[in-house]
C-alpha cells in the first residue's frame, strides 16, 4: 500500500485516484465503492449522485476553477491539489483560498511536481497531505518543521507582529 504524509505523520494512503481515458463519457463513468479521487470534471458531471457518498474526493488541477466547488468544500472529505510543474506557485495560492475563503476543513493533499523543500511552504498554505514519489518519507516528514518562525500571515498562523505582546 503506498504512504503519503498526513498531519506531519506517515501513513498508508487508502484513497486511490481515478483515471479515466479520453473517450470516457462523464455522466455513464463509473466510480467504484471505496476511497476514490475523482477528476473535477466528473465531480461537476455527477455532482449529485457522488455528492451523497462520504468516500469521494476530487482532483484539482491548476488551471481549474476553485470557485466552481464553492457549495461542495463543506461536504467534501478530500481534495487533491496536482502540481504538474516544480515552478509552478499557483496550487499555493489555490491552497490558501480553499483554506481561508471557503474554510475547507478536510484533508488538503499535494501531489505531483513539488519537491520536499517546499513542504513547509506547502504547510504554510493550508496543505496537512503530501504524496511524494520515490522519497523517504520519514526524513520528508522532518522538512514540515524547517521554519520554526514566520512573519507573514499563513493558513495557520497569524503574522508575528499580532502574536507578539
């Protein structure tokens, strides 16, 4: 079973990803029982029907709207940011909205293209879930504590100026 990182702990990964191929039909796609990440596109195809199951989760791309889900984040359990570039800082600011905006309280996964010097920024931004490929994810784990004091505002932090005193 694969690990990922969650709430600074390494853990088995019980949510799978659901591919589907290009000729797939949204609305007749199937999504089996079980932990499924679901690609945005059939979430807004079958909002209803996937809606009323506690087991899904859904696949955000950076060029995808987070706006779109904005009655859904109450109700969903899992979103999974895919990064397809290491330079790439948009997932970062998509994060810290989903987190700040719409007060997303479930699991905020990172997958893709980042690397594990970025975890601790990652964190910053409302991200609790890493899924690193091929990395040793209990020395990973270390990096979510590379910055012991940060001035700026963050998902989870007030900026110093407003902790102190």
């Amino acid at each position: 079973m694969p690990k990922i990182i969650k709430d600074g702990q390494v853990i088995d990964d019980n949510w799978q990803l659901l591919e589907l191929s290009e000729e797939s039909e949204l609305s007749d796609a199937e999504v089996p029982v079980g932990q499924w990440i679901v690609p945005l596109q059939l979430w807004l195809a079958q909002r209803d029907k996937l809606k009323a199951r506690s087991d899904i989760g859904v696949q955000i791309s950076i060029d995808d709207d987070i706006e779109v889900l904005a009655d859904d984040y109450d109700s969903l359990p899992l979103l999974a940011f895919d990064f397809p570039a290491f330079m790439d800082g948009r997932g970062f600011s998509a994060a810290f909205l989903i987190r700040d905006r719409f007060a997303f309280k479930g699991e905020l996964r990172a997958s893709g293209a980042f690397i594990r010097d970025q975890l601790c920024y990652l964190q910053r931004c409302g991200f609790n879930a890493f899924a690193l490929s091929a990395e040793d994810l209990e020395a990973a784990k270390d990096s979510l504590s590379d910055l012991q004091e940060a001035y700026q505002a963050s998902a989870d932090k007030a900026p110093l100026f407003r902790r102190r005193g």
